[in-house]
C-alpha cells in the first residue's frame, strides 16, 4: 500500500518541476477572469456564470498553449514566456483569434 506522504512528496516535485506552466495557466485564468469582470463593467457583457466560467477556462488554456510556444518556438526565458501568456489570456478567446485571422488573411492575399 502506498503511504500518503510520499504520493504529496511527488506531487509537490512534479509542481515545482513544472512550476513556469503552472504559475502560467494561474496568470492566464487570473487574466482571463479579469477580461470578463472589465467587459461586465463597461456593459460590453451581462454576468452569467457559466460565461464566466468558459472565459477564465479558455484563458487559462490559452495561456499555457501560448507559453508553450514561447518557450518551444521561440526559444523566451520562461519568466518573458509566463508575462506573454498571461497578456494573450486577458485579450480572450475572441480577441485573439480575431487578430490571427486578420494576420493569415493578410499574409495569404
């Protein structure tokens, strides 16, 4: 039988081995809820909680994608990487997304 101590011993290991990707997706759905909250306020979005709860979980995702790519492609110290992720997870889903049509439209036209 496994003792618990050692499984939270591992958990805690594999945290910080991965500590960067972590604090990323933290920043990125701290981002992400931030977005929302500010379009709530502005009156560009009614609250809805289940909105709410897509938009930080979109964010989130699209944070650590994004710092994956900083660090894979491009090759960013992961401290430039986590401050990229966290800025492209309070632009939103949309936001982004519509900025990487109007690039590849561009670039293909």
């Amino acid at each position: 039988m496994r003792m618990p101590e050692k499984a939270v011993a591992t958990l805690i290991a594999k945290i910080a081995e991965y500590w960067d990707a972590v604090l990323a997706v933290i920043i990125g759905v701290f981002g992400g809820g931030l977005a929302y909250l500010g379009e709530v306020k502005s009156g560009v979005r009614r609250w809805d909680c289940a909105t709410f709860l897509l938009s930080v979980t979109s964010a989130g995702f699209f944070s650590f994608v994004t710092y994956m790519i900083c660090i894979d492609l491009f090759h960013w110290t992961p401290g430039l990487s986590v401050a990229c992720s966290g800025m492209v997870a309070h632009l939103g889903a949309d936001k982004v997304k519509q900025m990487l049509t109007d690039f590849f439209t561009k670039r293909l036209s």
